[in-house]
C-alpha cells in the first residue's frame, strides 16, 4: 500500500498503515521533561490522543457534516515528540486549523473546535507541554503551556421560555425552588409559594413545566445561566413509550390505517 | 427525550392498530428496540409534528386528542433557542452551497424548511435523539443531535 510522505522525511520508519488518499501532518510534542517518546507514559498518551482527535473530529465535522472523517496516528519519533497524524487529504488543516490555532485567531474556529481546543490545550498545561507543528516554514505553537488557548466564551446568551420534562426531586426549601431530575440533567428552577403549592405530592413523579431563563448556547446544547423561573406546571403526567402511542392509537382509530407515513409527509411539507 | 418525526410516529401508530399487518412488523421491531434498548425513554413531539399529525383527523376531534397528547408526550415548542438552531442549520447549508442547487426546489425546499424546524426545536431542548425515516436529516442535523433513521429490520422467526 502506498503510504503518503509527511512534510519532512521522518528518520523512523511509518507504522500502521494509511489510505492512499491520507495525507501525514507532523506535530511535535514539547516539554522540558520530554527528550522522546520513552519520556510519555501510556496513560498521557492515551489521553493527548483522545483529546488530539477530538479536536481534529470537530474540525472535519464542522467542514463537512456528511463525510465523517478518519484520523490515525502513524508514526511516533523524537523531536521532543513526534507525532505523525493521518487525516483526510481533503481536509486543509493547516489554513483551517492550524494556523488560527497558531495565530490565535480562535474567532475562526467554530464553537465545537474551540471548545476540543481548549480541552486539549488544559491537558498539555497541567504537564507543561506544548504541541507544535510545522507552518509556513517553522515550528509555531498551537496549543498548551507556551500558547495556551482561553476558555471560549458561549456564542450565544439570551431570555428565552422553555418546557422541561422530569422527575421531581425537591420542592420547597427556604428559598422556594423545584429541583427537577431531566434526561439532560438536573435544572434548579425558582418558584412562588403559590406555584409550588400546585406540585405538591408529586415528589418522584413526572410532570412538564415552562420555565423563563437564561441560557447560553454551548458545545451539547443550550446551559441555563442561574436559576429559571417557573411560569407554569403543565398538564404532562409521563408515560412509557408503549403507553403513551397504544392511547394515542385507540383515540386515532383508523385513521392512519391506509396512510402511507413517507407520502403522508412529503404531501404535507411540499 | 427520544424525539418522533412524523412520518415515524404514523408508522408506530399504525403497527399498534394493526399488529398483524405484515408491512407494520418493521415499526414494531423499532418500539420492542426501544422499549429494551431505553426503558425509560419519555416520547417527544415537535409541534409542526402534532400539527402534521392533527391533520390526519377532523377538526372536531382536535381538543379531545390534544389533551391527551399534553398529558403522555413532551410536546416542544419553537423557542427562540429553537429558532436560532434552525437559523443555523440554515446558514450551514447556505455555506455549502445546499440552498443553490438547482435541484432543491418546490417541495424539496419545503421539506428543508420543516426539517430545520424539528431539528431546530430537538437541540433546543436538548433532546438524545431523532427517529425519522426521512433520508435527508441525519445528514442536515451536522452532528448536533443523533437522528436515527428508518426502521430496523423485523426478527424473522426461523423457517423450521
């Protein structure tokens, strides 16, 4: 198989193998304590790996969502220490990632790629490591101890009304607040003692609420900033899947019995 | 949260008023996977699906189902977070150059729309997944949300 050439020649052999249309990025791994690979135990690795793909991932995802991307590690050498990534020759990720990373233009980056790349850049710094890679005829820092990437910043932040459906863990307390247990985690929502009258006895149990709050878009999704207000208990009393569709389907009847549900909807949205 | 397009809530409701049929086995395959797979997955519905599905029935019958749709099915609403997620799978698509392919027109673009929306209102509500058999979405959710698409397939019992 035909095995791409990285930038510059390594001086150790390539190991693994890699598609031909792969294309080898050369990274260097530094720190004062790292003269070569036998300085980096396992455990680092791993984790510089996990986190390294991660970043690279959210970057092939974000230029294109439909082809997912494979990386691959190589090869590994001194120089503190090398690291030889395979990545998808389509993908540019010396102008698309490298080199805002370098220049600290983090505002070109999307939020996701910000965010792997703050991950990544804390590990290194908890080690006082820093990973390098060959641009426009040096070796420039991207990330970690000597060029350390801040904290992005949510992109979004606004007031908005949400409904929230889960358990009810807590009610009460001095200052009156429902603490509900959603699939999405634990929300902490302030309530009058008017509202809150309303739930009780129903500790442990479903229900649905509209809050206000707000909320900052991040990498999973929407966080609440503080505690929302509850503006209003619904009428949502939980069901297991089966439950709630075979009530459905017996209020319905037939009526979808001869409905074809792809034309159904190709009908509706054209 | 496990979200339901409405091609897919059609299909289940169907399998569930005729378990024989045998084109409904595939959308029983899909309720046994979830049921085993996510016992204590809560059904989710967008309203633009509650409104697709609303009008499958007279509308004398609407405030009877509504009611019971409020009561067993986490109904979600076009927020502004929604509507801002939406945006922004439209705005991807413009940069990849979606919107001007000649191809995507009339009802195509339609379905486009409506499928933002969905997406737009799962993400804003921080939902796990979207069951959909349209062929389109996995691929317009850009990795937001996990959309899974089509019916599995039915265990065949053996033939002897």
């Amino acid at each position: 198989m035909h095995l791409p050439s990285p930038s510059s020649a390594p001086p150790w052999p390539i190991l693994g193998q890699v598609e031909a249309e792969g294309r080898v990025h050369r990274l260097f791994l530094e720190g004062e304590d790292l003269q070569g690979p036998e300085d980096l135990p396992l455990e680092d690795l791993a984790g510089l790996l996990e986190d390294l793909g991660g970043l690279l991932r959210a970057f092939a995802q974000g230029q294109s969502p439909e082809t997912p991307a494979t990386f691959s590690l190589v090869g590994l050498g001194k120089g503190s220490v090398a690291l030889d990534v395979s990545a998808p020759q389509a993908l540019n990720l010396e102008k698309g990632l490298f080199l805002p990373l370098s220049e600290g233009r983090y505002e070109a980056l999307g939020l996701e790629v910000r965010e792997a790349a703050y991950g990544l850049s804390k590990r290194l710094m908890a080690k006082d490591w820093t990973l390098k890679a060959h641009l426009e005829g040096k070796t420039k820092p991207l990330l970690g101890a000597a060029h350390p990437v801040p904290k992005p910043e949510p992109e979004l932040v606004l007031e908005d009304t949400l409904t929230l459906y889960g358990e009810v863990i807590r009610l009460g307390g001095v200052e009156p607040k429902l603490d509900l247990r959603t699939p999405q985690g634990e929300y902490h929502i302030k309530a009058s003692r008017e509202r809150l009258k309303e739930l009780q006895g129903t500790l442990y149990q479903a229900i649905g609420v509209r809050v206000r709050g707000r909320f900052a878009r991040e990498k999973g999704g929407w966080r609440p900033l503080g505690s929302p207000e509850l503006l209003e208990v619904l009428p949502y009393q939980g069901a297991g899947a089966r439950e709630a569709l075979e009530g459905l389907a017996s209020l319905l009847g037939e009526a979808y019995r001869d409905v074809d549900p792809r034309a159904f909807v190709e009908k509706l949205r054209g | 949260m496990e979200v339901l397009d409405t091609d897919c809530l059609i299909a289940l409701l169907k399998a569930l008023d005729d378990p024989k049929n045998p084109s409904n086995l595939a959308a029983h395959a899909l309720l046994q996977e979830l049921e085993a797979q996510r016992p204590q997955a809560r059904l989710a519905l967008p309203l633009p699906v509650v409104s697709e599905l609303l009008t499958g029935e007279r509308p004398d019958r609407w405030p009877g189902l509504l009611d019971y749709l409020e009561k067993r099915f986490a109904l979600l609403e076009l927020n502004k977070m929604a509507a801002l997620e939406a945006a922004l799978i439209f705005q991807g698509w413009r940069e990849r150059g979606v919107l001007d392919d000649p191809e995507v027109k009339g009802q195509a673009r339609q379905c486009l729309r409506t499928d933002a929306f969905i997406l737009g209102i799962a993400i804003a509500h921080r939902c796990q997944r979207v069951y959909t058999l349209d062929k389109r979405l996995p691929a317009l959710a850009g990795g937001r949300i996990e959309v899974v698409l089509g019916l599995p397939e039915p265990q065949q019992p053996p033939l002897l």
